[in-house]
C-alpha cells in the first residue's frame, strides 16, 4: 500500500533568512528604543508630567471636535438666545449709563451714542464696537466701556486737550497738541491763546512747539503763528511786532534764538519797530511805522531851508546891487 510522505520542515535557507531578518528587527528596535530613551532623557519632564500632558492634549483635541461639531449644528448660537432671555428675565438689561472723566466736552455727545444701548440684554452688548464709536467724537482721545452688573453702563473716556486756536474758514477751531481739530469756538473762548493761521498749519503743530522751545523766553510771548507758503513761519508777538523767520527748521531756530539775544540785550519787544525780517543769514531787517514818511518830510524841510536860503543870499545880492548904482548916480 502506497503512503504519502508530507514534509513540514523548512528548508535550510528559509530557516537562515528568517532568523536574518528576525535579527535586524531586533537590531533596529534596539537601536530606536536606544534613540527613543535618549530623546526622553533631554526632555525636561517626568514620564507622570509627560502622560499628564498627552492626556491633556487628548482632552483637548476632543474639545475642539465637540466646539466645531458644536458649531456646525448651530448650538453656540441656541445657547446664545437661551442666555440672553435668561439674563434678560432676571434683570441684566442696562437701565443706566454712567459717564466718567467729562470735563470739556459736551456729555450728551456720548449719551447720544450711548443711550441706544438702553435696553439691551448685558450679555448681547457689543463693548469693543461701542468703543470704537465713541473714539469717533473730536474730543475723545481713548474710551473704555464696561459692564456694571446688574444693570449699569460704565463709559470711562479720556478727553483730549486744547493747545491752541487755528483760524479756518473765517472761525476759530481749537486744535489738540497734534493738531486734531476739537470744535469751533467763539473769540471769547479763545483770549489767550495761541492762534494758527496759513494752509496746511495743522500739520505743522508739532513742528512749531519744537521751534518755540528754541527760545523758551519768547514762547510765552508768541501770539499768533502764520505758515508761509508750506515753508516758514511768520510770528506776531503779544505787542504787535511780526518777525519773518527763514525757511528750514535749523535756520528758523537759529535765528528766532538769535532775536531772542538782541531783545534780551537791546528790548526790541515794546519798541518802535513793528517788524523784523530775518530771512536772510546774519542780517535783521527792522520797519519802523512812520520812519519813512518822516525821512521824508526831513528831506522836504531840508530843500525849503536851502531853497530858502538861496533866495535870501539872492535878495540880499540884489539889494546890494541897487545900493551901489544910486551911489554912482548920486556922486555924478
């Protein structure tokens, strides 16, 4: 009878290049766990704060699936809604708005922004917009509005302040230290102040306070500044006097600290000159109401006198003329 032998048993080379291949994956989780335990080594956490840290990260990578799952059915917005009617139901609507730091400006300018909000659930108040409306009155420089539960609006502004007065369009506006304009105002408001004048001055506001600080004696005597042609200043003083002062900012400086010497020494403020042209290097030009119409009558007087003194030598000569032909006459 016939019998089937079977062969389980592998062959010489299957065994080596199994136990081949079994000896590199030996070596290469030898050699990563080698790389893996020194990369754990340079970490600066334990094995408990680092498992504390993947489980945060799990936590967190769930909770940022639930908010855009959450987002994508639309729930923010229900939950929203059910706040909003709560708060409202217990009495979180604003009832009242306070104002602090008005001190210049006209308050129901921000009342009038303000008073819309009446009304409105305290969770649906949009703070940050209602900030940037108010930074859009002339005379609020910053504003910080905030919640009051259970029932108050709180607007904390910080005002901007007048520096000088700038003459526009037959008005006067007062300006900030930046040139700002804040609102028109009468001349009464204005008595006292720095008034600006010439197109384009209230780019120039910065600019001028540099240059009056070049003089500090003079500063407080400088009553109106005029911008010349978008390239020099013309400065009237508190008596009246104008001083041309040359193009650039070093020349001006310059020569507005160089009339602040003479004054300091010779008083030219108060004086006769009514005023001084410096516009060109080392030299003062000085106009003096009345001098030329005087220097003109002095010259007049002075050709009548020798007008009139050559008419007397000429009578005289005459005279002494006729005398002597009588004489002749006589003696013949």
């Amino acid at each position: 009878m016939a019998q089937t032998i079977r062969r389980n048993g592998k062959g010489v080379r299957r065994v080596a290049a199994t136990r081949s291949a079994r000896t590199k994956v030996a070596k290469a989780r030898k050699k990563t766990g080698n790389i893996v335990d020194q990369a754990m080594r340079w970490v600066p956490f334990s094995d408990e704060t680092l498992h504390r840290l993947m489980i945060v990260a799990i936590i967190g990578v769930v909770a940022a699936v639930a908010v855009i799952g959450a987002e994508l059915a639309g729930m923010p917005a229900l939950a929203e809604q059910h706040l909003a009617k709560f708060a409202g139901e217990v009495g979180l609507r604003v009832k009242r708005v306070e104002v602090r730091g008005v001190n210049r400006m006209n308050e129901l300018a921000i009342y009038e922004k303000v008073l819309g909000q009446r009304d409105q659930v305290m969770s649906r108040l949009d703070l940050a917009a209602l900030r940037e409306d108010l930074l859009t009155l002339p005379w609020v420089k910053d504003a910080r509005v905030s919640r009051q539960l259970p029932d108050t609006l709180v607007v904390d502004v910080v005002e901007r302040s007048p520096h000088a007065v700038m003459r526009q369009a037959g008005q006067l506006v007062l300006i900030d230290e930046t040139g700002h304009q804040l609102e028109a105002v009468p001349p009464s408001r204005a008595k006292g102040m720095l008034v600006l004048s010439g197109r384009g001055v209230e780019s120039q506001v910065v600019a001028l306070e540099k240059l009056l600080e070049a003089a500090p004696a003079l500063k407080t005597q400088v009553g109106e500044a005029e911008w010349i042609g978008n390239r020099r200043w013309n400065l009237t003083f508190r008596t009246g006097q104008m001083l041309a002062l040359p193009e650039g900012d070093d020349e001006s400086a310059a020569a507005l600290l160089g009339f602040a010497r003479m004054d300091g020494v010779d008083r030219l403020l108060g004086g006769k000159v009514a005023a001084f042209d410096m516009r060109i290097p080392d030299k003062i030009y000085m106009r003096v109401p009345g001098h030329a119409d005087s220097i003109a009558a002095q010259a007049k007087a002075a050709a009548v006198a020798r007008a009139t003194k050559a008419a007397g030598v000429d009578g005289a000569a005459k005279s002494a003329g006729h005398a002597d032909a009588a004489q002749v006459k006589a003696h013949d």
